[in-house]
C-alpha cells in the first residue's frame, strides 16, 4: 500500500480537531502530567526551523506520556505583547492588535501581504497540542492577570520575622502605634527611624513616599539598555553586538526611574523549595545559581579628603586584609564625586565607552582588562593604608554594591587586574600577606588555627577568629538603618 503524508496528516488532523484528541480533562482519575513549551513571537514571517525543532521533541514526549496513561497538559501560546509587536505596528502603520491576529490565525494584512499564520502551520506539523487551552499574551483576559499580580505586590511588604509578605495595610498600623524602629522588613537603603507621633503627623504624600521604601514593587533609578533609534528599553538579549536586534540602532546605559521588585527576599524559600521538587540535580544547581543568594558582610570604606564612604558586599570579610585596590563600577554614583581633576577626562572617556557595552557583554568578556583610576584613595578600616580607587568595567552596578575590594592574592580576576596595570596609578606590587594559608571556600570553614603571615596588623593572631571578631566590631559601628543588610556568617 502506497504511503499518502498528504492525505493521512489531513485524515487524522481532522479526526484530532473534530474529537479533541489532545484536550487534558480537569477532573479526571489519570495521574498529570505537564509538558510545556516556550511560546513563539507571532511575527509576520512566520514560523522558523527553529521552532519546530523544540516542538518536536516536547510532543514526542506528550504524546509518550498518554501512552503511559496519563493525562497530560500540553497547550500552545503566543509571546504577542512587547517591543516586536510594537515596533512592527510602527514599521507598518497599523495596530498591534490587528497585525498580531493576522500574524497568528492567518490572511491578509493591510499591505495587501498573504500571511500563513502560525496557528495553521503548527496544525499542518500536527502536533499534540490542547487548543482549548490556548494563551496570547496580548488578549486583555490574560494581561488582566499580570496587572492583578503586579497590584497585589504592589499593596504588599516582606516581613523579615514571619518570612513572607503581608498587606501594606497592616504596615500602616504598625505604623500608627509604634513607628518602624522594630519593623523587620525588606526594604529600600537607609531608612530613616520615625515615631508612631511623627508618622501621624507627616502628610499623605509623605506617607505614600515612605510606603514606596517597603513596598514590594517600587520606584528606582536603575542601569538599563537605552535605544534612543527605537525609544525604549531593551532586554539583553535583544542587544547584538552594541545595535538593537530591530533595526540596528545604537544602545547605551544610562540610569532610568523604573519599577523594581524585591523578589530577593524570596530567596530563602526558594532555595528552600528546590529540595521538595523532582528535579535533576544539574537543574537545581542551575537555579540555585539563577537566585544568586549569598551571605557576606557589608564593610564600609572611608574616601580620603572625601566625606564620601564606598560600601562593599563581601562573601569573604576574612580576606579583607589582602586588599590592595577597590575597583567601582563605571555607573556607580561616587565616580563623579571622587574623580579627580586630572583624571577627569580619562575616566568620561571611559564612562562613554562602556555605556555601549550591555551588562551580558561584560560579564562573559572575562579576556579583556580594562580600566581607569580614579585618582581617589580609600582607606582601609583596620590598617588605615591608602588604597587606589579605580573604576572597570567587569563590576556591575545591578550587582551587590556596585564596588568590589579587590583581593589579589585570592582571586583571579583581581590578580590579573592588577598586573595588567601594575606600576600605574597608584597599583601597588600584589602582596600575599595570606603567606602559606589557603584561602579557599573548602578550607575555610575547617581553618581555626592558622595565624596571619606578614601582616603588621594581625601578625600571628588566629586569622579566621581575628577576622570575625573585627568585622563584628565595624558592623557594629555602622548605622543599623539600614533593614536589608545580610547579616555576616
């Protein structure tokens, strides 16, 4: 019998269509099952080899599982609300709205130009899909559910003590009895301390801007990828080499009043929700690394003839005794203070330059070094020795502080900074005053009686012991304002 694609596909897309086949029931004795793909962009060009090739081995997988005797959900959707949707509206002179329908059921747009839709050439495929399940993300009935989830965090605060988050209306009691003096919550920097009498007598409008310091969604000036060609904000990964993806337009950073969630303080239930998912353990790790939660101490450095401070996040407090250099990022908010005269244009120069360079760039450029000084001095808070304040470009200002005190003698990038422009500006020779101890993560936590080698300060005190002790010393020095701080472990 001669084998007819043609005519058996279309046999049997019917039969699937007309008998809903593949529609997951929701009361049904079947143990679940759930299998779902990345929704596609609905452009105008249609589909690409690239979508089936993941389609197909999801479905396989479906369709595996049913012959298992379960009831598996497996619908399709449309990633139909965004920047392509709009750019491409704007391109054409007509509606998001139409040209994403058009772009997804199929037909002629208003440029006359015959569309496949995506719809169609998905059911030509014949893949296993639950249509009746069905998501556009551009449909008011879905986005209804995205606004209501941004409301609710934004009528909410995370209490540190219970560990999850309350409506900002009990806030407002705590508020009125007692002030925020005892309030446990993840909040913005450097809260100021007020009494329950002071917040009654503060007016609406400052109520609301203190609200928006612990509230879970929040205003703030934020690093993003500017598009001047396009008007908008672009996600890292519509960014190549410098240019937006659409259109090739040049992209800086530049700092933007955004909204902003404070998902980290989820962190802990997270992690802690990892262990009771059946995941591999490849999988896990790579989440674990996605929520980046990590414990340190924040030092605080005093600036030479400067009333300004640098605030580093730390890991590793006990290797603050290698620091040789502290190195900011190059949007961070000190570098204009701190600069100084002569190193002025240098350090515009290389402002300029690496506004062009996205936040993905930097981070996987780990081959280049680049940098500028400052011109400015730290100073140590235990030896007092001056430390070079330089700016490069492999700190971010999204991550921790914005500053890194680097340790050379105990990281390689640190180690290869500081030889690239060794004998430059203030680039000290790397010394090891962790002479014959290793500092690794491993050896750290089994260290208590190794003494500092070379160290004028600590010369022959049990290191791991001195470095709690002072560290305890100097958070407990530091202003307590500030409600977010990771405690020091």
């Amino acid at each position: 019998m001669k084998y007819n694609p043609n005519e058996i596909e279309a046999k049997w897309q019917k039969y699937w269509a007309e008998n809903q086949t593949f529609a997951a029931k929701n009361n049904s004795e079947k143990p679940k099952h759930y299998v779902l793909d990345m929704f596609p962009y609905p452009s105008g060009a249609g589909l690409h080899v690239g979508h089936p090739l993941g389609y197909i081995a999801s479905d396989v997988y479906s369709r595996f599982k049913r012959h298992q005797g379960f009831n598996v959900l497996h619908p399709m959707g449309y990633d139909s609300f965004g920047l392509p949707a709009e750019q491409y509206a704007i391109q054409t002179g007509q509606r998001p709205e139409d040209t994403t329908r058009v772009n997804i059921d199929g037909g002629v747009d208003k440029e006359g130009k015959q569309i496949a839709g995506y719809r169609k050439q998905l059911d030509k495929i014949g893949f296993s899909f639950d249509w009746a399940r069905e998501v556009r993300t551009s449909n008011p009935d879905y986005y209804k559910h995205t606004q209501w989830i941004f409301i609710q965090l934004f009528n909410s605060w995370y209490c540190r003590k219970q560990g999850k988050a309350f409506e900002i209306s009990e806030l407002v009691k705590v508020f009125e009895g007692e002030g925020n003096k005892l309030v446990e919550a993840v909040c913005d920097d450097n809260v100021a301390i007020f009494t329950a009498d002071e917040w009654n007598a503060y007016s609406e409008d400052q109520k609301e801007k203190i609200l928006l310091q612990y509230r879970m969604t929040y205003l703030a000036e934020t690093e993003v990828n500017w598009c001047p060609g396009l008007g908008t904000v672009l996600a890292n990964d519509e960014i190549v080499n410098g240019v937006s993806e659409r259109g090739g337009f040049p992209v800086i950073r530049k700092k933007m009043t955004q909204w902003s969630m404070r998902i980290s303080a989820y962190a802990e239930r997270l992690l802690q929700g990892l262990n009771d998912i059946d995941w591999s353990e490849s999988i896990k790790e790579s989440q674990r690394n996605w929520i980046g939660k990590s414990i340190g101490a924040l030092i605080t450095f005093n600036v030479k003839s400067h009333d300004e401070v640098i605030e580093v996040f730390t890991t590793r407090p006990d290797t603050i005794f290698g620091v040789t250099f502290m190195t900011l990022a190059p949007e961070h908010d000190l570098v204009a203070k701190i600069t100084t005269p002569e190193q002025k244009e240098a350090v515009e120069a290389y402002i300029e330059k690496t506004a062009k360079r996205s936040e993905r760039e930097r981070m996987a450029d780990v081959k280049t070094i680049s940098g500028v000084f400052t011109g400015a001095y730290a100073e140590h808070p235990f030896t007092k020795e001056a430390i070079p304040v330089w700016i490069g470009d492999y700190v971010l200002a999204g991550y921790g502080t914005g500053a890194v005190m680097a340790v050379p003698c105990g990281d390689e990038r640190d180690y290869a900074f500081a030889n690239f422009f060794k004998g430059q500006n203030g680039m000290q020779e790397i010394k090891n005053i962790f002479a014959n101890v290793d500092i690794s993560e491993a050896a750290y936590g089994s260290k208590d009686n190794v003494e500092i080698a070379n160290s004028d300060f600590l010369n022959g005190l049990n290191y791991k012991n001195a470095t709690y002790a002072a560290i305890s010393e100097l958070q407990k020095n530091r202003s307590r304002n500030r409600k977010n701080e990771l405690p020091f472990a």
